[in-house]
C-alpha cells in the first residue's frame, strides 16, 4: 500500500481547475500584503534578464545625470563653466560634467568653481562610487549565484517494464560540466472526486529506483516502477491519462565550476504523459570512441 | 515518559526572572571581558540598519576630508592653488580638493604643486581605492549574506487534536521565492518551584509530527502533540497557561535566491499561548485556480 | 558476491576503443546542439590560465579603445583637442583619450568639447565602469572559487595484503593546509568480451576500507580489499593486467582556507596498474621530531 | 574496550620527542619539493595580519609608481610636464603622476603629451584597475571567509564524575552570536614504549557524553567518561600524568553572522592535563536576570 504523506502545507481540498504551485521551478503562488525591503530589489536585480538589467543601468545612469545637472543648473551655471548663452547646451555641459563627476571620470574642462558647486559635487562623487559598488556586487551576484541549469523531458512517459510498468522521464544538464551527486526526490498529489464539487488531495513520495548517482556526464533516466507500493498501481492505462496529478521535484547537485550545491524544482502534470512511449537514445558515441551527447535528443520519445 | 536532555551550555539552575537567552532569533546573553577585533566590526557594519550604515558612510566622508584638508592647510593653500585671502573659503576648496582625491575625481582644477602636496594626495588616493574597495565588499557582503526571514505566528496555540490536545505554532516565509527543504528542530525547557527561592529548569526535545518537507509555498503548522512522550502531557490546560516555559526553536532551509542553507533561531514563551485557539486559514484560491497567501493572515487565531 | 550498480547514466553497452569520460577530473563528453548563454562565458573566464585571462583583458582593452577612437575621429579631433595635422598622430591622441575616459582616469589635457563628444565619452565612462566592475567579479571568483588541489598517484598497485590481495593508490594534498574530513568514493567499471564485436559492461561500488577520516596532514593510501564482496576476487594477478576496467574516484573534503567543500573526481585505467608493488613511505621526521611530507615522493613505488 | 581505528594517514610509529601534527589549529606539517601557484599567494594574502596586509599594500604602491616613474624619466620629463631642472625633483614629480594615474585620480596638472607618454600611461591606469580589483577581492575575501573563532580551555582536566572518572575540556565562542548547531568530533593517540627505542603508537575515537547541540549561547564543558569503552580507562590517574597522549578536535557549527559552516582543529596533549580539578562557572545572572559570560572565565580550574 502506497503511504500518504502529511500535508506539506498545501492542503488536502483542493477545487477543480487549481493551478499548479510550481511552473518552471518557480513559485505560481500569489502574496498579499506582503511587506517589501531593499533585500527584495536586490533579489529582482539578479534574477532579471541581462537585457532589463542593462537598460536599467543605463536609464538610472540618464535620470541621475539629469537631477545633478538640474540641480548645477539651480546652483548656477557660471560656478562650472562660462555659459554658452544656450539654456539646453548649457543643460547639457552641466549633464556632462554631471556624467564625469558620478564615474570619476574628472576631465577638469568643467569644474567646480565655488562653495555649493564644490559640496554639490563631492556629494556626487560619493553617489557615483557607492553606486557602482552596489553595481560590482549585482554583477559578482549575477554571476556567481548560478541557477541550477537542469533541463527536464518534455513528457512522462509509462510503458511497461521488467514484468511490471513503471513512469520515467529524463534529465539533463544545460552546462557541459559533470554534475556531482545528483540527487532527485519526488512527491505526487493525486486529486480524486469524492463527490459533487469536492475533491479529495492526497500526497505520496514517489519512489524512484534510483535517485542519486555519484556523478552525472549524460543525460538520466529516472524510474518510478508501479510496484505494491505505488500509488499509481491501482489505476489502468487508460484511467492515468484522465488522473488529476501533480508530480513535484526536487533535484540537487554539486555544482563543480562554482562550488556550490545547487536545487532545481520542478513539476509535471499528465497532460504531458505519453502511454506506451519510450525515450530515444541518451547518448552514443563517435569514432575516436569519445561519447557524444546531443542537447536535442533530450525529448526524442518512440512508440513502443 | 519525556526523555530529559543534558544541558545545552546553559545551566539546570535558574532564579525566577531570568531573561530568555534568544529573543527575536538573536543572542540575548552578555559578553564581558571580550577581546574586540577587526571582524567584530566587519559584522557589525554588515548587521546595521540601512540608515545607518549610509549615515556611517557620509560622516566617515566629512571627517576624512576635514581631516585631509587640515593636512592640506598645513602644507600651504599656495601649493594647490591661489589662495581666495578668505580662511574659511580656501578650507573648504583644500576639502573639496581632498574629497576630488579620495573619490578619484581629481578634476585639476586644484591640483598639488609641491612635494609634500604631491605625497599626501598620493597617499589620500590609495586611502580612497581601498576605502572604497572595503564599501564594495560591505554593499556585496549586506546584500548576499541574507538572513533568513522565517516570520514565526505571534502566538501558540494549545487545542484538542486527534483525541489528544496538541501545542501548535505557525511560521512563513517573508520572501516570494520557495522555501527548500525547510527543517524545523525544537527544544522546550520547563521550570518548576522546588522550594523557597530554589527552581529547576529541564531540558526536553520537543518532538513535531513532521519537522521537514521538501519545499513550502505558504505557511506551515507545526504540531507537537501531546503523546505519552510529550513533557507537557503532564499538565491541565489551567497548569499550562502558569507555567514557565521556554520553547528555543532552529529552523533551516535552502534559500534558492542565494543559494544558501539559511539558519534562524526563534523562542516563544507561554506569555504567548492561546488555549483552545486554532489558526485561521492559511491559503485560498482565487478565481484564476492560484493559491493566495496572504501575509496579514499569519496570526490570525480563533477561538474554537 | 559482487553487487552489480544500475547504469549510472552511461549505459551498459561499450564498443572497445571507448574514452574514458572523466579524464583529469574534467567531462571527457562532447556536446552537440548544446544552447550557449552568458553564463558559460563567465564560465570560461573564471577557469582559463591567468596567461589567457590576462591576454583577453589587454586584447580587450586595445579594441574598445580602438572602437571608441574611430567614434571619436567621426564626430571630429577639434571637439577633443587641437589636431596635430597627423591623422595617426590624432588617431593615436584619441586613443589616450578613450584609455582615460574608459578607464576614468581623465586627465583633461585631452576633453570632449561638444555635444556628441560629451555624449559619447559619458557612455564609455559608464563602459569602463561596468567592464571594470565586471573584472573585479572575475578576478573575485578565479580566486575564491578553488578548485580541489588533490593530487592522485600515477599507479594503482595490486599486492598481497592481510592473507590476501588488495589495490591500492595514494592521494595528497598540493596545498600546505590541512584538509578537513576527506572522503573518497568509488565506482568501478569492467568491460568483458561476450562475443565478436559485443561488450558488457558493468558497474560496482569499490569498497575502500576506511573511506573517510577526520583530517589529513600528509598522504593517505587507499586500500581495497579483494574479499568476498570484492569484484576483482576471481581475476588472477595476469587476468587482472589484461582486463578492461575503469575506475572512477570522488574526493570531496572541506578547504580550511576558503571555508568551502571541494570536490574532484578523478579516474584511473588498469594501464596504470603495477602488480607486486607497494608504495614507498608517505612521510618521515626530521631531527626536530617535525614530520615532512616530500610532494615528490606520491609516485615512488617499490617492487615488493 | 577500546576499539582501535585504522591510520588517518600519519602512521602507527613514531619516536619519542615528535611533534604535534596540529598546532593551534594549523598544520605542523614541513613541506618539500611542493610546486607553488598563485592561488598560494592568494591564500597566504588571505591569511597575514592586517598590520602585514597594509603594508604589503603600501610598499606596493610605492614600488611600482616608483617603477613606473623611472620609465616615465626615460620617456623624458618634458613629455609629461616642464623640468623643474632639479632631476629628483622631476622624479618626484613622475612619481605623483604616476600615484595619480595607477589611482585613476588623473588631475591632469601634469598630463602625458607624446606618443610613447599616452601609450604607457594607459598601461599603468589598466594596470591600477586591475591591480584595486584584485585588493577589492582581496578585502572582501579576508573579511567574508572568517576563521572559525573557538577558544579551547587551556587545560584538560580529570576528575572524580558520576561513579567513574571523565576528562573534561571546555569551548568557548569568541564572538557574540549564537554558534547554530555546534559539533566535536575528537581522536586520541596514545603512544606506548615497547622496547628500547621502539613505540607504539594507537589510535581511538574518544567518545564525548554529548557531542552535538542546537545552538551554543555560552560556554560548553565537553566530557569523556572513563567507561569500559574508554582507552584511558586501564590507567590510574598517576599513569596518566605520564602517558603520552595526543588529542586531536575537530570543532564545527553553523555562523551566523556569515552564513558559513565553519571548522576548527584544536589538539591538546597531557602537559596540559590537570588532576582532581574542576572547571569555574562558565555564566551567572545579573540582577536583570540576563546571563553573563566572562571571556576571562574560560580557563578557570578550581582544586577539588
């Protein structure tokens, strides 16, 4: 008999229709009224895309060129330079002079030449050195706190296996590095109807024939066989395929090019199970006898 | 029978009023004789509210260049530039010529002109590279050495639970990411009367129906139940809401936005507890089949 | 008997003229339609030599001074300075320029004079800046990131020990501080002809007699025992020179001096067998009672 | 009885007079023939004291700009400024644009004018670039990767303890958070004369009544009762005065303040043993009922 787990709070109702709590290894939960802090921006700034972090940098760097040019402007502009006579180019050489302060950069063509001029731009100077401190660390930050990079097959497969059938799917790693010590647990919430409108949740660990390896260079096959012990025996070929399911995992490994130990969630429901499907070939090797792992064949399935 | 723990390096005697030794998941015993080093300050400015640490930075700004400026006053204003005949003016230039220096600006407009001004702001440039690279590191070491920021339910509750009573708690998670293999251990330390002025202070694990789960999308209920093994079996509810207990509390979790195994201690004593209280809900679903968290609802008790 | 390992991800089939896949600790496997991203970049910076790093930096900062030069000569040598009539001289002037801007030193003997002077030479401030804080990321992380500096012996011995026969090899420590609770683990694979042109092969856990210690200050030779459990027990000492074997080895221990668990695999062939040889004496003590471990002398073996 | 261990790499022989393997918590161990690397110099920059670092930094700064000054005179002055006519007056001169180009300050006063001027220069602010980014890394590595900081008691003692005899020592924090989930693990040698000039040297876990604890707010008495699995048991309290013993610590917990697990090695030896003595009170309470720990307690041992 397969073993119910306790709730790892999520709960045991569920309603028809609910979403999964983690899609692409994140979190698919909504919080409201949740406090924000500084930790939080920070957080956001790793985790965008190079290309919004770039823009960022770049549009933070215009709008605070602008408010010390605005406020040079205020202090006046002969306390920099002799004045163009031109509003909008004298705007622009403040903005500059702005620009050379706020990077250090401090031609000298343009300079502080008075009391609020001078304090004014110390201050920047300041600004300008803390800003791109906090710019080091986000950059280290981004690089150095790698997501785990594992790529998940596309579909579950269950076909029959070693006198029984059994559920697999497939891992692999984006980088060309061995992983270390992988290891992948798995929990499974099967939805039953109990009645009009209310459902019945129930969690079980998925047992998988082997879940963690000393080291990883291909791809992984992982095996959940529908033995006594499975909560999926019960149910024929035909009724897995209409089963509300939800399988999570968790899958952790050493991270050897930054030593670190890295997790990866995922999760899985049955619209992406294939009945009576097998994988493609994982790897296979060339003529000097190297193997040779091919990034696409991750998802290959065949009938059987 | 409750199996008592050896003292965890805090003593079986104790005198009425004694102080919790954690209080808001920090130490809360006091250090006399301690030698101070340089960490002690690494720590601390790593530790100090935001305000704080920027209000450090801008007066070590302001002192450092005063101070570098009377430097520069006592070598003579004529060695960096023409003097202004005002004391107080050419003070403030020799500051803004200090702080041009330390930030790396050094617009030129004042520059040194002389040998021991060219040695001072020689050596007033490294003090700036490596004052700066030291806040380059703080800015880094604030932002990727988070604490872990477990909320823990502002109250206990003692209520009937499976035919037997149960002592629950409740905790979350005040980041939007997933909590990974969040683990929590407990230790409840009972004090009882013997004689005059004379207590006893027991140590005991407090053992959770289930102390670990793979991951944690919203809150977690923590249940101790009281079995033939809990040491507060013992008591009536009425003996429970007088009893002097402390309860010390150590959850962990792998926090995926820094890839970092995430420690945070916690105590509750009975000042806290509820009896025949049971926490409000800890998640909804709205329309779209999302799980809603909602934060206010962490401490939401009611009265059974 | 010998247990036989379910398939560690890399098949049970073998064609003779196989490559190792883990060869000096690196993934021997090649990848196909592998995506690339910015993180394998970073990557590679961080574990190419420092010939390398330095080379791409210096490469690196010729052509975006060179790049920014020509943007420069585009928008005219008169905004920047007065031309020396010599296009290579003005050319050469304008890539003082850039090193100055980009690299914030700004003299100022050279300044943008002009709108889109001032404009671009603010974006190459911001460049170096970035690029800058970039270095420093990769300079932190070549250093911070160690890799394990275990050295393993060139030859496996195969000898008589304890009223039976044993292999053995010998790892160290290239760096001078204490490792801190190594453990080794083992994998072995054996490939046996079945019949033309058709391989089997097998894998099994390598059981070491003492796998872990506490701490290790000098060299530490690892014996495995040919016993009942053993999968080399049926091979005689001549069988066992011609047999297809690879062994695959996983050393982790903590790294005092960097606070971190490191990690390295390693992997042998039987070409690097010696039958009938031991290996020579790890460590001796000098006048003074200090011992001293010789790096020379992990390789030295002796026919028995 | 006690059960023997098997050799953590440093051999059962051993002659009288020879030194300890660790010593406060370093290697003891002499090194030959080891090829070096520049992660060595990392490490050893990591490790000297502050006093070192800064100086190491200082003349550093001065070599190199006096390098570069040198060559800058080879150039010749009038490249950069107008002779003084006085050559170490010049030199000093080259040597302040040097300091003001490696630090990026560049206040342009003395400016590079000439092909082979610009091109050096640019080097040498490349250099200082690279040059602060390596201290930044420097800095924060020296401050972010913080040795264990556990002061051991300076004596072992053994007293009469619940029917039998135990060894006691005692450990204390240096810093003032909390230690989360402190551990020691101990081995003791006991080396025995068998015959003239020949000893026998042993090796044993020394078990520890309790080894583990949740969280250390104070100090922590470590006991060894001499039960029948104890090593020590067999000799009288006079023997042990003269055995000789080595024990080796391995001390590990959780920091919080740094997120880091962090270990420590200690090793005492019977010199340090002291009979019939008991340990001070490691806390007491003030009149707030706060605990109070005396770091000047750690060592104090009273006759019983």
């Amino acid at each position: 008999m397969a073993t119910k787990l306790k709730d790892p709070g999520v709960g045991y109702k569920s309603n028809k229709g609910a979403q999964r709590m983690i899609v692409n290894g994140e979190s698919n939960v909504k919080h409201i009224n949740k406090p924000k802090s500084l930790d939080d921006l920070y957080t956001y700034l790793i985790g965008v895309s190079w290309w919004l972090f770039l823009l960022y940098v770049l549009v933070g760097y215009l709008l605070i060129n602008i408010l010390f040019a605005a406020v040079y402007m205020t202090i006046g502009v002969q306390d920099f330079m002799s004045s163009t006579g031109n509003l909008w180019e004298d705007f622009s050489y403040l903005f500059f002079f702005s620009a050379q302060t706020i990077t250090t950069v401090g031609y000298g063509a343009i300079a502080p030449n008075g009391i609020w001029a001078g304090y004014v731009s110390s201050l920047e100077a300041l600004v300008g050195l803390m800003s791109f401190s906090f710019i080091t660390g986000l950059l280290y930050g981004r690089f150095s706190k790698p997501k785990a990079k594992i790529r998940f097959s596309k579909h579950l497969v269950v076909r029959d296996f070693e006198e029984s059938r059994a559920l697999m799917f497939r891992v692999m790693n984006k980088r060309t590095n061995l992983m270390i010590e992988p290891e992948l647990n798995a929990v499974i919430t099967i939805t039953e109807k109990e009645s009009e409108g209310q459902f019945t949740r129930q969690f079980y660990d998925l047992q998988l024939q082997r879940n963690k390896v000393m080291y990883l260079p291909t791809m992984w096959t992982l095996v959940h066989k529908f033995d006594d012990k499975s909560p999926l025996k019960k149910y024929t070929n035909q009724e897995l395929k209409n089963l509300e399911v939800e399988i999570y995992l968790l899958f952790k490994y050493h991270e050897q090019a930054f030593n670190q130990q890295l997790y990866q969630l995922h999760s899985y429901d049955f619209s992406q199970l294939k009945i009576n499907y097998k994988f493609g070939e994982s790897y296979r090797f060339d003529d000097d006898g190297f193997t040779i792992v091919n990034h696409h064949a991750l998802n290959q399935i065949e009938k059987m």
